[in-house]
C-alpha cells in the first residue's frame, strides 16, 4: 500500500488524551496510522503528501447497529399503517424479509455502502434477516462490504417465528459464517451471532444459541427490549424480563451487542453491565416507530457502555447523534442533560465497542491504529480547540460535505468522488429493477 502524509487539516482524533490537534500532520504505512506529528517533523522523501488545507481530518464513523437489507425500502408505501410497533414488524419488516433474494442482499448492501463512504461512515455492525434466503445471505453481504472496501460485522438473525426448521438453518448460517470470519483473521469482515429478540426465540432456541456461542467463543447481537410488548411477552410466557432470559443462558459477554435497551429496568442495566456487553441506542429509529425514548442518562450512570446505531434509518451518524440529544433532552425535560452521555456513544464508544473485533485504536486517530479516516470541507467561524470541538462537531461539522473516505489507507472517495471499481450508475439502476419487484412480491 501507499505510503503518505495528509497535512494542512485540523486534526479531531477521538482520543480523550488529546482531541484537538492543529499544525499537526498524520503519516500512513500498510494502511496503518504510523506517526502524528507536527508537519515539519514528518519530512520523508518516500512519502506522497496529501494537501488537506481547509478541512477536517478525523476517524471514519462507526455505525454500531444497522441492517443493510432495509435498503429496497425507501418509497414502499404498500405496508398497511401499523398501530403499534409489532404492526410495524408484521406489516412491513417481517413481510419484506420474507420477499428478499440473494441479489437483492447483494445489491442492497452495495448501495448501503456507497451510502456510508459517502456520509463518512466506515464500519458498520449489521444484523440480517431473510427467512426465504439464508443459505449464502451473509456471505452476499460480505461481497459487498469486500467490493465497496469499508468494514463491517455481520450475523444473521435467528428467529422462531417462521418455524424450527428456519431457525436451524439461521443458526446454521451463522456458525458457518463465524466459522469463517470470527477468527479476526480478516482485517474487514467480523462476525457476531445474531438473535432477533427474546419474545421470539424460545427456551430451546435460547438453548441451542448459548451452546454455539460458546463453542464458537463470540458475542451475540439481538434487539432488547426495543418496545415494552417484548418485556411483556418474556413476562407473561417466562415470567423474567429480557435480560434476565439472557443472562439465565449466559448469551452476554464483553463481545455481544444489545440494540435499543428503551424499556430496560435499572437491575437489568446493571446486569448488562456487569456482562461487559454494549448496548446501542438508535434514537432516529425509536422516535420513528414510537416505542419510546432510551434512558441513555440512566445507562450510563448504571455504568453500561453505550453506542449508537442507526437501525438503518440513516448512514449519516452525525445526524443520528444530532436527533439523539434532542431526544435525551426531551426524555429527561432538562435542555441542558445528556450533552455528554449522548456524544460519548459516536465519539469515544462506539471505537470502544468497535475495537473488541478491529483491534486497539480502531476509530480513533492515534499511532498504530487502521487508517480509517475522513476528510470533511469545514471553516470555522469559531474558535475550534480541545473545549470547542465537540460542539463544532454536532452544530457545524455535522452541516458540512464529507470529501474523502479512507478505509485501511485506501481512499475510497476522494473530492467526493467515488474510487471503487463498481459502476454505481448500474448499481443503482440495477437497484431500482429489483426494488421495484420486491415491492411486486411484497
């Protein structure tokens, strides 16, 4: 790979040691970040230089809760209004997983790629479902995520709701993928075993998982609690809450991944937190389907890790956390809570939670850490330093173009072109073909 130097930009590097840097430059080896320091210290004569006068230089954003196969959605209006949130799941999202094709994985994450190298975004922890489809499912995503060049975790949801026989082949799924990608051999692709919710996978499900994670030695990744029905269910039929159910099979673990967590007790936080497991909030996602607002605050005072996902509304993390403070201002009716809880999960957790499978320093700007950087057109016209840029971030930069997207080196886009050898135009053309006969089958 290129050896090379970007100078000329701020620097925002997501280290709490030391956030800001200015008259900095950042030097780039075999797609790791190898030196940062001031520029007239970084001279090498075998180096390219990248002039990045008049922009930001910060880590690739990470998106620690999406699924790339909501991508054919987007203007489907045959889905009868839903009253509720398991509406929502039985007239849309459980009626189009069931529709989806090989292609139409393949295809949707290319496009949901694209759409994050163009936002800034590159790593993406994903959860798939395609009941029809789920022999090859993950392996068509990881086709994507190898032609487009970002990183991502994969799992596929395991599920009793179309039956055991599903379920079988879900789990199936899963233990040949994690087999293959779950070693950390493969600096892109990583591997999670993946669980719908607790109201939808019973004692035995829950059984046959924790046996294969162990043996495996992975995390799971699983939406918990995302509406209070789920809470109910696993109340009415088990008579535990969700996270007890969970920690009753020993499925958390420092890897494993909640999504949502809005309706969690305390006692199930603390829990959470004592499993070393991450939960991820995506406020966009709630708000949208109206199951509630998380107590981000609460999650972090029961001393919980925090990330942030966006549940595939958005690829652009910034506005995702943007929406999220003011939705913890409204949940906890102080304009001035949450600043910092609802920052920390895009900027210093989610590289925490990301780092458990791409290793130490990912999603920060610091020594030894994979060149996964960005490139955003940015001017202040306020003092930008260590105490200002957080807020520059969320009000400023969140506004602005991202110009280049860096995964291990590599620039994937550059002057907001895209360096990728796929024909987006065809790919996107291609997209609405079969878009437009998924909504046919829908």
């Amino acid at each position: 790979m290129k050896k090379y130097i970007i100078h000329g930009a701020d620097i925002l590097s997501f280290d709490p040691a030391r956030p800001y840097l200015s008259d900095n430059a950042l030097m780039v080896e075999n797609g790791k970040i190898v030196k940062i320091a001031p520029y007239g210290d970084l001279k090498d004569k075998n180096c390219e230089y990248v002039d990045a006068s008049g922009k930001i230089l910060m880590p690739g954003l990470i998106n620690a809760h999406h699924h790339f196969y909501s991508t054919m959605i987007t203007g489907l209006g045959k889905a009868a209004p839903a009253a509720n949130f398991e509406e929502v799941l039985r007239n849309l999202w459980w009626r189009l997983d069931k529709k989806l094709s090989l292609r139409d994985i393949y295809v949707s994450s290319a496009i949901s790629a694209i759409d994050a190298i163009r936002k800034g975004t590159t790593s993406v922890i994903d959860h798939h479902a395609s009941p029809s489809a789920i022999s090859g499912s993950l392996l068509q995503i990881a086709l994507a995520v190898k032609e487009t060049g970002i990183r991502a975790s994969l799992c596929y949801e395991v599920s009793d709701r179309d039956g055991f026989s599903i379920r079988d082949e879900g789990i199936q799924e899963n233990l040949e993928f994690i087999s293959e990608y779950g070693s950390g051999q493969d600096d892109y692709l990583k591997a999670l075993f993946g669980m719908h919710a607790a109201f939808t996978l019973g004692d035995d499900s829950l059984s046959k998982i924790s046996k294969a994670v162990h043996a495996l030695n992975c995390g799971v990744h699983i939406h918990a609690a995302e509406s209070d029905s789920d809470q109910r269910y696993n109340l009415e039929h088990y008579g535990k809450r969700v996270v007890e159910r969970l920690v009753d099979f020993d499925l958390l673990n420092s890897q494993s991944i909640l999504a949502h967590g809005v309706h969690l007790t305390p006692k199930e936080l603390r829990m959470v937190a004592d499993s070393g497991a991450a939960i991820v909030t995506n406020p966009q996602s709630n708000l949208n389907n109206a199951v509630g607002i998380a107590d981000v605050c609460e999650m972090v005072k029961q001393g919980v890790t925090v990330g942030l996902g966006t549940d595939a509304m958005t690829m652009n993390m910034l506005q995702e956390l943007r929406v999220g403070l003011w939705a913890q201002h409204l949940k906890q009716e102080n304009p001035s809570a949450g600043f910092m809880e609802i920052a920390s999960t895009l900027l210093f957790n989610n590289p925490i939670i990301a780092q458990k499978y791409w290793g130490t320093g990912h999603g920060m700007l610091t020594e030894g850490a994979n060149a996964d950087m960005i490139l955003v057109d940015y001017d202040p016209h306020t003092p930008l330093n260590s105490e200002t840029w957080i807020g520059h971030l969320i009000n400023g930069i969140s506004q602005a173009r991202v110009d280049s997207t860096i995964v291990g080196g590599e620039f994937l886009m550059w002057g907001g072109e895209l360096l990728l050898g796929l024909d987006e135009r065809e790919l996107r053309a291609e997209s609405r073909s079969l878009s437009q006969a998924l909504w046919e089958r829908f």
